[in-house]
C-alpha cells in the first residue's frame, strides 16, 4: 500500500507484510458474543505481549547473577524451541498468504484482489505477531470510500473491542511502530555513512 494512502484509523499505525483473511460476518452481532470475543482477545494480545518481550539482543535483568544468566538461557532455549514448534504448525495449517496490512488501533487496511464491500461487517483473522500461528480474531464494519473500493483497497473498523483489549493492541502497535522507526533510522544512518 502505499504511504500516502490514508491509515485505517486514528493514532499510531504499523505496516508489515502479515497474514490476513476476511469472512462476511454470518450472525447479528450481539453484546454477549461481542465480550466474548473481546475477551479472547486479551488473553491473546497479553501473551504476545510476553512473547514480544523477551530479551534477545539485550541484557536480561540482574545481568550479573548467575540466576540472570540462567534465566536468559532458558529464554533463548524456549524461543527456539517456540520457533520450532511454529514452524512445524505453519506447514499443517492453511493461513492465509502474507500481504501489506496497515494496522491501528482502531481498524485494518488491506489491499486485495477481492476485497469486501463498503458498509459491510467482516470477521477478521489477523496473524499481528510473526512466528505464532494463531490470529487475532474480530469483527470489523468496512468503511472503505467507493473509490478505493474500486481499486481494491479494504478498510475496516474493528467492532466490540473492549478496553483492556483496545489497550493491550495498542502496546503491540507501538512496539512495532518503534521497531519500523528503529529500523529507519539504522538505514538512514547507514545510508548517510556510504
């Protein structure tokens, strides 16, 4: 997608290359099911929040203690071990192929060849955080203006996101927003150095 297409929503963004599917949603969607899947949700975005956390690339806490450095390398065996298991798990599912998605807070943007229409509401499948074969799960309203629906681009605004949901997809966006502005910079610098 390109940059100066408008963002799904208000706020920060990021953009990445990620799985992503849509559905018609096929049921009113009520209250109840709404919290329910709100409430799946932030248990999802909490344990990508752990899993996002971890310490490769820098010092573990208490750095100078053998229990720090045991705990660090006990992190980096079972990141390994999670990547192993994702990948295995990637080959036995059908996810979706990977394509440019802009991503806020409060709506998705996607380009694609059959995209929903304009006023509909979608069930999203959102694979956000990469080695981890599982999506983030939710219902959107597409709000796409005809013109870009014309020429394939999708916009959605995410529905029943509770608050604590809403919260904890706004730290991940962060996180990747900063890591997209670290690795700019790194270029920036890099290519400024040449």
């Amino acid at each position: 997608m390109a940059d100066n297409e408008p963002q799904p929503g208000e706020g920060l963004t990021y953009s990445d290359n990620i799985s992503l599917s849509w559905k018609p949603a096929d049921h009113d969607l009520d209250q109840t099911h709404l919290a329910m899947v709100s409430a799946s949700n932030e248990a999802f975005l909490r344990a990508v929040a752990i899993l996002g956390d971890g310490w490769p690339g820098k010092e573990p806490p208490e750095s100078g203690s053998s229990l720090g450095a045991e705990v660090a390398r006990l992190d980096l065996k079972l990141n390994l071990v999670l990547d192993l298991v994702a990948t295995l798990v990637y080959r036995e599912l059908d996810i979706p192929e990977a394509r440019a998605v802009k991503v806020s807070s409060t709506g998705v943007a996607w380009r694609g060849d059959a995209v929903p229409a304009p006023g509909e509401q979608v069930f999203l499948e959102l694979y956000i955080q990469r080695g981890l074969p599982k999506p983030l799960c939710c219902y959107g309203e597409v709000v796409t203006s005809p013109e870009d629906y014309a020429a394939g681009i999708a916009r959605a605004r995410f529905i029943g996101l509770s608050g604590s949901a809403h919260d904890w997809l706004d730290k991940l966006i962060f996180r990747h927003h900063r890591r997209e502005v670290a690795f700019r910079r790194a270029q920036d610098q890099e290519a400024s150095n040449s």
